[in-house]
C-alpha cells in the first residue's frame, strides 16, 4: 500500500518554470528531486526516505542518485561527511 501523499503549489517564475521543463521529467520532478536533496544534505531525512520519496528502486539507484547531487550528508560543525 502507498504511504498518504501531500500536494504542494508553487510559483515558480515562467523562464524558470521553462528551463526545469526540459530536464528530464519535468518541473514537478525537478522540484521533488531538490528537496529530497536537500532534505538529506541537512539531515532531516535519511537515504531511505529518499529512495521511498522519489520512487527508486534499489539502495544502489538511490546511492547513485545522491552521488550525482553531491548530497553530502554535513556535520554539525559544518564539515562534510
């Protein structure tokens, strides 16, 4: 069964909204990818929950899809991991 989901509204200016369009999977996706990055890189969520998140399939596709972001998780004193 699939965890409840939560809808959210943006506005993005149109140029903005036109050059996340292109990449691939468009603004919606291009949104949810930059929070799940950003969530993680500060800690609030762990790989997991990004892989839950975005729909991954595997702990290797979510691990490569961190890599690519360079989504280093920080330490407190502002250090990456």
């Amino acid at each position: 069964m699939r965890a409840p989901t939560v809808n959210i509204a943006i506005d993005i200016p149109d140029d903005i909204e036109h050059i996340l369009a292109a990449q691939a999977g468009g603004v919606s996706r291009a949104v949810l990818e930059a929070v799940a990055i950003e969530a993680y890189r500060s800690g609030t969520i762990t790989s997991s929950q990004v892989q839950q998140m975005l729909g991954l399939r595997s702990r290797w596709e979510t691990e490569s899809f961190l890599r690519r972001a360079i989504a280093y998780l920080s330490r407190k004193d502002g250090k990456e991991i």
